[in-house]
C-alpha cells in the first residue's frame, strides 16, 4: 500500500510561509510533510466528508496533494476541485502543477500530455486533475468525478444565489459512493445556509456526510514567541501576562499554551469580531445569524457580487480608488473622525457620487486630525469641491475648524425647519442615528447605494442588534459604515461648486 506521507515529503513541493533553515536563509520552497489537520483529514476520510475550519489550516493543500496523488496512480481516475472565485481557482491549481513541475526526481510523474487552463490530463493513465469556479455554468453534469473537492462552499452563494446547493446536488449524482471521495470544507459564513445545514446534519447524523471540525489551534504555527512579543505589549510577556477567565478555560480545556495565547490576542486585535468567524474556537458562535443583522443580508450578497477591482491604491490618503473625479458630476465626503492614535480607531471618509450612489473612493487610516482635515480637502478638491459632512464630535470639531480655516467652499451646514443653515458638521444624535440607519437600509435594499469597499461590506454585514441597540459588536467597527450613512444623508444638499476662494492658495 502507498504510504503518501513518505510520498509528499519526499516528491511533492509547496510554497511556505517562510521557514529559516539551519543555515539561516529563509526557504519558500520546501518538502510537502503533512501537519495535523492534514493527516487527521487523510486518515479519517470517508465517501462523504464535511469539513469547518479556520482560515490558513493548510486543509486545501491537503487534499490537493491528496487527489493528486492519486490522480498519478490510479488508471482512470477524474479528481475535480471547485473554488469560490476565480483568483482562488487559478490559486489552487498552481498548487498541483507545483507538485508536478518541482518534483525533485526528473521523469518519475508520468507525462501530462495534454495541459489545458487549469487542466492536467494524464493520457496514458486516462487521468486527469481540473479545477473549475462555482460560478462556471456546466462544472460536473454528466461525468463521474472520483475525487471531487469542494473549496469554501459557504460563500459559492455570493456570486449566484443558490449555487451552493446546486452544486452540492450535481456531487452527489457524479461522486460514486463506493469508490469515491466527497471534501466539502469551508470557513463560516451565514446561519442556516447550505453549508451550515451540511454540517450540522453531518454533526447530528441527520446526512451521509462525516463532520470534521478544525479550530485555530490546530494550525502548529498558530502562536507568538516570548521573544517575538510586539513593542507596546509588554503586557502579554511571560512575566507580565494576566490571563483572562476566557484564556484560563481555552489553556485548561485545549492544553494551550502562553505562544497561542498571545497570537490569540494579537489577531483579536487585528481583525476584532472577525477573529470568532475567521478562527473559529468553538461550531457554535462563529456563524453570521441574518436574524440579528440590521442590514438585508440579500442586499450584502449583493454588494458582494458586484464588487469590481479598485483602479488605485494611494498610501498617503489610505485612499482606495474605484472611479477618477468626473467634472460633469457632483460628489460628496462623509466623514467619522478619531484622534489618530495607533490603538484607537479610524478615521473614515466616504466619497460618493450623487446622481447614481456610487461609491467612487474610500479613506480608512490612523492619522493625526490636522492630517486628515488637510486630507479631505484635497481630496474634496479634486472630485469637484465635493460636499464634506464630517460628524460633530470631540475631533470632528477639530476638522471642520481646520477645513472652515483654511476656506474649503463647501461643507455641510444642519439647517433648522425652515431650510437656514444652523449648525456646522452633522450630528448623530438620538434623533439622526436611526434616521441614518433606516435610509441607508432602505437604499441599500433597492440597490441606490453601491460600493466595492471590503471593510464596508463588513461593517455593513457586522452591524447588529446588540442588547436591544443597533450597533457594532464588541471587537468589530462601525467607523467606515458611520461614514458612508453621513455621506448618504448629505447627498440632497450637494450642489456644483465652482469657487475655491483661499482654499486655492493652500492647497492648490
């Protein structure tokens, strides 16, 4: 019998996170030698496998290495691997045509003779290896898939609703049962869908399917050295470490350790609420659930689908670009702003075009105020003297002051009920908060606001019902979100601006 753990390690190479060797270099390319997840897969493996785990587990690469292997051994053999996006598709076939080209023993594969896009075809052994995207109209109508892998079903909804069951129909007429090989596997997503019915029938023995769970602690790279502790959190060192009543069940219930404390703390940091859904601790809490979300889930699907590529990225702004200023048109800038304290939060501006509710860019940075006052003038500058509506707060007021100082033509002024302008900047406040909550709901519903901003999207998915208040959940932010409702709420007041006064001479 074929030992495929002596196999990977000695003839199969992948691309690492970067490991030193004894020598001191730094080795990306290395032995494929199978970790936990890896063989806790391979060993355990039925006809029908479903499988919730945490982001970077190497559980992909497992299974690749998996199919191909046999894919090179067995006469006949058709392995299929189905990904969620097309980038994520290419991603995953470089993994095997990786494991045929650097196999360090020339001619020891036998020949593929015939290498289409995302194809390998083995002629002699009538084998072949494809990966497909979910999107794709036709991916197994009709063929019978020996080894089929089905990569972050979860999110397969996101580009055509109702794909994910479809497809998971189209597996179970193609996958034979007795010889074949069924991989479902995905992070979290939404409460109640496909994959989560999956897995929990699979859990409860309601399906035919075995479940498999893999939490973060799995991965054996998941941690931070003592040595390695950032500067600024001298707190998490061994000597000064106060743990948590949390960390103290974690440690005692999954023998962790301080190393995985620590990384455990940094990625909180890092990504917030995300942590629970993206490194899932338990199968219980790492589930969007659409009931409390405050924001349509259809339109979030949505947003998602449409999203296209940004033109451009500028670093000095923290500014991501889907559209150039069009001098035909009328924009505005809703802004959030905070102190600019590398812990603290962020600072947001939201740039929308009024006639179609698009937003055209997005500034998301930890920047001193006087900074990013000078930053929203010269970006309201160049998308025509936009309207700025920046929120009255402590730092808020700073701002506007700032922009009103230095003459910026057009900033948004709260006007009383007979239309005079009151009070410079916009308030949120217990009558404007859910005013802002309901017309951004309602616009996002009917498709009137559109953006391609990830951190946006997020807010907008996070944003829940919280103790009977509509706002972001603990470790998540709504700072991207506030900025976007501020510039929606504004856009009926924006008109063209065709003087700049004394704001030229600064910043012109």
């Amino acid at each position: 019998m074929l030992d495929k753990y002596a196999f990977m390690r000695d003839f199969l190479r992948i691309s690492s996170k970067g490991t030193e060797s004894e020598d001191g270099n730094s080795n990306i390319i290395i032995p494929l030698v199978p970790n936990k997840v890896q063989k806790l897969l391979i060993d355990n493996k039925t006809s029908r496998n479903v499988i919730l785990k945490a982001r970077q587990h190497g559980c992909s690469t497992g299974i690749i290495a998996d199919y191909f292997i046999d894919t090179i051994t067995i006469p006949g053999l058709t392995s299929v691997v189905v990904s969620h996006t097309d980038f994520a598709t290419k991603r995953l076939f470089n993994k095997a045509r990786m494991f045929y080209d650097l196999c360090p023993e020339k001619n020891f594969f036998p020949v593929a003779s015939r290498d289409a896009e995302n194809l390998l075809y083995f002629d002699k052994l009538k084998s072949s290896y494809y990966v497909a995207t979910a999107k794709a109209k036709v991916i197994l109508k009709g063929d019978t898939v020996h080894r089929l892998h089905l990569s972050e079903l979860a999110f397969y909804d996101m580009s055509n609703p109702g794909r994910a069951q479809d497809i998971l129909e189209e597996a179970h007429e193609v996958v034979p049962i007795k010889h074949g090989v069924l991989i479902v596997e995905s992070t979290p997503n939404y409460k109640n869908d496909t994959f989560y019915n999956l897995y929990f029938g699979a859990k409860y023995h309601h399906n035919n399917y075995k479940a498999f769970f893999f939490p973060w602690w799995f991965a054996d790279d998941y941690n931070i050295k003592n040595k390695d502790v950032p500067e600024g959190f001298e707190k998490d060192k061994d000597e000064n470490i106060e743990l948590t009543d949390e960390e103290k069940d974690l440690i005692f219930q999954h023998n962790l350790n301080n190393d995985q404390i620590r990384w455990r703390r940094f990625k909180i940091r890092e990504q917030g609420n995300k942590f629970w859904r993206q490194h899932p601790e338990n199968d219980a809490s790492c589930w969007v659930n659409p009931e409390s979300m405050i924001f349509d889930k259809d339109a979030i699907d949505r947003l998602m689908r449409q999203r296209i590529k940004p033109l451009d990225f500028r670093p000095v702004e923290q500014m991501f670009i889907w559209e150039t200023p069009d001098k035909s048109e009328v924009y505005v800038v809703g802004a959030d702003v905070a102190e600019g304290l590398m812990h603290g939060n962020y600072s947001t501006a939201s740039i929308v075009k009024v006639s179609n509710g698009t937003e055209v860019a997005h500034i998301r940075g930890k920047f001193p105020v006087e900074v990013f006052a000078a930053i929203l003038a010269r970006v309201g500058k160049e998308y025509n003297n936009a309207l700025i509506g920046v929120e009255i707060n402590q730092h808020g007021m700073t701002v506007l002051n700032i922009l009103n100082r230095i003459g910026y033509p057009n900033m948004y002024w709260a006007s009383d009920d007979k239309g005079r302008p009151q009070k410079l900047g916009w308030s949120t406040n217990v009558v404007t908060r859910p005013q802002m909550i309901d017309e951004f709901d309602r616009a996002l519903r009917v498709g009137s606001f559109r953006t391609s901003c990830e951190d946006l999207i997020s807010e907008i998915q996070d944003f829940a019902l919280v103790n009977g208040k509509a706002q972001a959940p603990d470790g998540s932010t709504d700072d991207s979100l506030f900025a976007a409702m501020i510039a929606w709420m504004i856009r009926n007041d924006a008109v063209p601006v065709n003087t700049i006064a004394n704001y030229a001479t600064r910043y012109g």
